[in-house]
C-alpha cells in the first residue's frame, strides 16, 4: 500500500494469532504496510487494537508458545523474517532492527548496572572487547543526552527517573546504529517537557542515521508532528493508511475521524467535555467477520457483514471500504 521505491521493511498479510482456551484467536487480521526509506511509519490505535502485537511479530518477540504468525511476509531489505532462523533473528534485533519496549522500567533488567546493560548490546553485535564495549556504552549514554554518563553507568534501573530510564533503552536500542527502529510508546508516563525532549532526540537520531522509524502510539499529536505516513488500526485490521497531511486533512473512515474528534483543540471550552468513541473494542473472541466498527457501533444489520475491502480512494490513500463506515 506504498508506491515507495525503497522501502526497508514491507509488511505483506500478516497474521498472528494467540492459543488460548477459546482456540486459535487472531490479533492481526492481514495487516499490510510499507516503511519507505528514511522515513516515520505512525500506528496508531486504541488499547487492545493489534498495534503493540504486529510490532513484536515483525523482530519475532511473540509470546511463546501461545503467540504464533499463521501467514504472511514480513520483508526486511529483501528477507523475510517469518521464515529467518532463530540465530539469524538474534542478530537482526538490536542489530539491524532496534527496539524501544513500550515500559522502559520492565525493559531494564533492575538487577545489573546500566553500564553493564548497555555495554552489551555492543559486546554481542559488534564483537568488542570489555573494556571498549564499556567505553562505546558510555559514549552513547553521552549522544542520548544523561549527564554524568561515567556516573550513571555505575547506577541501577531504579536509580534513575521515567525520562532517564527511557533515554538508556533508547541508547540501546539504537547503539548499532539499526536501519529500523520500533520505538512502542516511547514517551508513555512521560511529562510533555520530556516527551518533546525524547521526540526531538528521536528525530535527530533519525536525521544523523537516515534510519526508518516505526512509531506507536495513542497519541495523534505525536503521530501528526513526527510521522511521514501513518496506519489506523481497529479491532487487528489496517482501516486506513494515508500520508500524515492527507489523513489529518481528509480523515475518511469513521473510526478516524472519531479519534480526530477526540482531540481537544485551542477552541475547545475549558472543562468541558470531550468527544469519546461510544463503546470498546470487542474481545479477540468476539471479533465479528464483517466490518468491526459496525459491530461497536451496533449496526450489524446496516454494516458489511462480509470484510470490507480495503481500497485506494486517492494515491496513496487507503481505506476498509465499509459503506456505513465510509460516507460521501
């Protein structure tokens, strides 16, 4: 769904799925993407939409044994990591392919020494002694901004705060300096002085680079100043892709524009009121076959019961085509 020449990595009808009580449920209904070269892919979604889930089937971070990809391709420069070996994985993730875990405190191992944790990344990917891996690892904590980086190689995870902790996994993340970067929620729990700080720090990582960046998050402010192109998920399924301005400019289907609309703006009253989205997204076992917003808005007898398509409506611009979903 990309006319992108170059893309680094090509999502192509992914399907994962979990085993559970109830059976084999599916989390991530065929979901399709490009993330062009050099470029920030935003997904953004509710809670319990699939996009945390389609992250971690892209580096092969799934649940195990429950978590399992049933069809497919996901084509990083040309290979596809549905069918990589275990090892060949290892290699990529952290290496090729980094990674920023959506709670930094659970990212960190709270029983080592940062400096310890860091240094590694380098050890394992990059093959350097001890002593060189412990100096690359201070070095980075210096590019990310900590003060004192001698200092804070010395401390543990709850040494440090929120923001401080963030800043180490994205140290480590992009200490091999990856192609792709999955940051899943990089600024949640944050403060929106920090937030702004990782954002910018983010954003000249990428520049200095020319890394390609996944970007999730529930946040459309973030996703309308940092992101090139941007994926709507809904209930495990892409309902719309577009670029950053068409979508914003022209938001087609209704889950879309609910979220838009949910937004408080500069007009909005103080105290008032937001628009909310009515109800919730159904359980995985619950998912209906036909268009999923029709079933939370209760209009299973007006909606598609079959899938609705999805269809290009403008170049580049892509959406689930459910007639009671998207109007005139």
């Amino acid at each position: 769904m990309s006319d992108s020449a170059d893309p680094v990595l090509e999502v192509d009808k992914l399907i994962t799925s979990f085993d559970t009580e109830r059976g084999l449920l599916r989390a991530v209904d065929q979901v399709s993407f490009v993330v062009p070269s050099g470029k920030t892919l935003g997904i953004v979604g509710e809670s319990g939409c699939g996009k945390s889930v389609t992250a971690m089937s892209i580096v092969r971070l799934l649940p195990q044994p429950a978590g399992k990809i049933l069809g497919g391709q996901v084509r990083f420069k040309g290979r596809d990591l549905v069918q990589a070996g275990d090892k060949e994985m290892q290699k990529i993730r952290g290496g090729e392919i980094g990674v920023i875990f959506q709670e930094p405190m659970a990212a960190l191992n709270p029983l080592h020494r940062i400096g310890k944790q860091v240094s590694e990344v380098f050890r394992i990917h990059k093959g350097l002694s001890k002593k060189d891996a412990w100096d690359a690892a201070t070095e980075m904590l210096e590019q990310v901004r900590i003060p004192a980086p001698a200092q804070r190689m010395m401390d543990y995870p709850h040494h440090l705060s929120g923001g401080m902790r963030q800043r180490i996994v994205i140290a480590m993340a992009l200490a091999c300096r990856p192609s792709l970067l999955i940051a899943d929620e990089p600024t949640t729990a944050l403060d929106v002085t920090v937030q702004a700080q990782i954002l910018d720090l983010l954003e000249r990582f990428q520049q200095e680079m020319g890394m390609s960046t996944i970007l999730i998050t529930h946040d459309l402010g973030v996703i309308a100043e940092t992101c090139d192109e941007v994926v709507v998920m809904y209930a495990g399924r892409v309902v719309e892709q577009a670029s950053a301005v068409e979508l914003f400019g022209n938001p087609l289907h209704a889950y879309t524009r609910g979220l838009l609309r949910s937004i408080p703006t500069l007009e909005t009253p103080s105290k008032s009121v937001l628009n909310t989205i009515p109800g919730m997204v159904a359980g995985l076992a619950d998912y209906s076959h036909g268009c999923r917003f029709c079933q939370r808005m209760g209009r299973m007898d007006r909606g598609s019961r079959e899938r609705p398509q999805l269809v290009e409506i403008s170049p580049g611009h892509w959406v689930e085509n459910c007639p009671e979903c998207v109007k005139p």
